[in-house]
C-alpha cells in the first residue's frame, strides 16, 4: 500500500488536502449551512455546469471507463464492472443505515426551503438515504482507480481529482446532498479504488496472458 501511494503522490497529495479542507469546514459548520453559502452564488454558468457536471460521477462514465481501459489493460478493464457494482452495494447499504433525510426534505421541516436556490430541470430527492453521498463516492472511486491505472501519472492524477471533486460540489450546488455526505462520500470511494488497485495487483503480469493484453497490443502482434 505505501508504494501506491509514492508510486501515485500527486493524486494523493491532491486528495489529502481536500480531505483536510472538508474535514475542518464539516467540523465548523452547522447542518445545511454549506448548501446556503454555496447556494448564494448560483448563477446560469454554474447551474448549467454543474446540472451536467454531476453526471461526471454516473454510470456513463464506467462505459467510457471501459473503453479506455480497453488500449491499456484487459485486466483492469474487468474492474470496472465490478467496481461499480460494489460501489452500488456499499452506497445502498451505509444509506439504508445511516438514513438521514435529503436536504430538501430537512429545509422543508425547518421552515427555511424557500431561501433557497434551485437548477431548473433538476429534480430533488426526498428519501432518507442523503448519507453518504452515492455519487461522490462513485466518482472518488472511478477516478482514484483511473488516476492509479492510467499512465503519465501527473496530469492524469489532476484531471482525474478535478473531475471528482466537480462531482462532490456538484451535489451541495444542487441542494441534493449535505457538506458530511460528499466528504465521507469521497473518503469512502477513494478507500474503493484503492482497493481495486491494489487487487489487480496480485494478478500475474506476464505478457503472454490475454488479460496482460490489449487492443493495441493485439495490433502490434498482428503486425
């Protein structure tokens, strides 16, 4: 586990001071007061941004992931469904555990709805499921496994952070989750693709094995 850190430490650096960040703005702050300080600041450029950015941490993205993956590795090319089906699981199960109320079933029941915001064309949830945040771990845990996999570590590792992060504020900005959703969300998904990572690991890495192959290394033989 130590060498995928130093063998990845931009990602990781990146991700210890959001985590930090979110942590002491969690630890200060009262329940919902993130969604107001951010909600002061919706505007056309950011509604539309993050009403699609959002989408960044969806299922979507695990097919592009496939694709991707499909010029690197085979092998890491079968996480991926995997990944998302446990992400899935774990999701569900710490919400159904947890079951806090979504933010705008929370405002509704403290009278304070109608200060707030909203991106038209996005619909709110109501259910009891707010923590943690299911897509920021998605995201987390898509991302981290990318950022390990991929090569040219350094601006992939901050592409694929910004486009998690994106994902984790996407869901304050919208009202449909609370600032200690998307940070345990975070934590969480990274934990995940780590795990895959390190998983994948153990796999033999010799050449002639077909998980060790990919499209283009198919071509290059052909050849």
């Amino acid at each position: 586990m130590k060498k995928i850190l130093l063998d990845n430490k931009w990602y990781f650096i990146l991700f210890f001071i959001w985590i930090v960040f979110a942590l002491i703005i969690w630890s200060f702050i009262e329940k919902g007061d993130a969604i107001f300080a951010i909600n002061q600041y919706h505007m056309p450029f950011w509604d539309v941004f993050f009403k699609y950015g959002t989408k960044l941490g969806e299922e979507h993205i695990y097919v592009v992931s496939l694709f991707v993956l499909l010029f690197v590795r085979y092998r890491h090319l079968l996480l991926i469904p995997i990944l998302g089906l446990v992400v899935t699981l774990v999701s569900h199960g710490l919400k159904t555990f947890f079951s806090v109320a979504r933010p705008i079933t929370y405002f509704r029941t403290e009278g304070m709805a109608d200060n707030l915001q909203f991106v038209e064309g996005v619909d709110l949830y109501t259910a009891m499921n707010s923590f943690p945040s299911g897509h920021t771990m998605s995201a987390f845990a898509i991302y981290t496994l990318l950022a390990l996999l991929l090569p040219k570590k350094n601006w992939i590792a901050l592409l694929c952070f910004i486009l998690a992060l994106i994902v984790g504020i996407s869901r304050v900005y919208l009202v449909q989750h609370f600032w200690a959703d998307i940070t345990v969300g975070s934590l969480v998904g990274v934990m995940i693709g780590m795990l895959f990572y390190w998983i994948q690991t153990y796999f033999s890495t010799d050449i002639n094995k077909w998980w060790n192959r990919s499209v283009l290394t198919k071509k290059i033989e052909q050849v």
